[in-house]
C-alpha cells in the first residue's frame, strides 16, 4: 500500500518537472523516497543507518537523472525509530 502511494507521488511530480524547476523536483521527490523508506522501515521494525538512506535514496535519484543530494539534507528527517 505505501508503495503505491509512493508512486503515485513521483508520477504526479514527473508530470510538473518543468514547472516547479529541476532544483524542487529534485527535492521533493527526495522527500517522497525518504518518507517512503522510513515508513517501510517503522512497520517492519527495521533499522538503517542515516549513510545507509542516504545512499538509497540518492540512487534513486539518479534513476530520474538527478543530482544526489547532500547528508545536510537529510538531517531534517525524524529518524528516531529507524537509525541503528
């Protein structure tokens, strides 16, 4: 279910790419993945270290012909259930 939430996220982002900027797609969809991960992770009670999603959803990232984004970014994310 969260996966296809997720998706439905990043289509409707592909689909205003030009309009918000390449620089706020980029965040957003960072943000969309981050929220992902950390909520597949609480409901499966799993850990991640914070280079560990920052890895992953920097990959994805890339899958969309993005730059990474930098670990400051990341730091504004409540990672307290899920850091190892």
């Amino acid at each position: 279910m969260h996966t296809l939430e997720m998706n439905k996220k990043v289509r409707f982002l592909q689909e205003i790419r030009h309009e918000i900027g390449d620089n706020n797609f980029r965040r957003c969809l960072a943000r969309v993945y981050t929220q992902h991960y950390i909520t597949v992770l609480e409901s499966n009670e799993l850990k991640i270290s914070r280079e560990d999603l920052v890895f992953r959803v920097n990959c994805m990232l890339q899958e969309h012909n993005v730059k990474p984004l930098s670990y400051y970014f990341f730091r504004q994310f409540d990672l307290v259930g899920v850091l190892k």
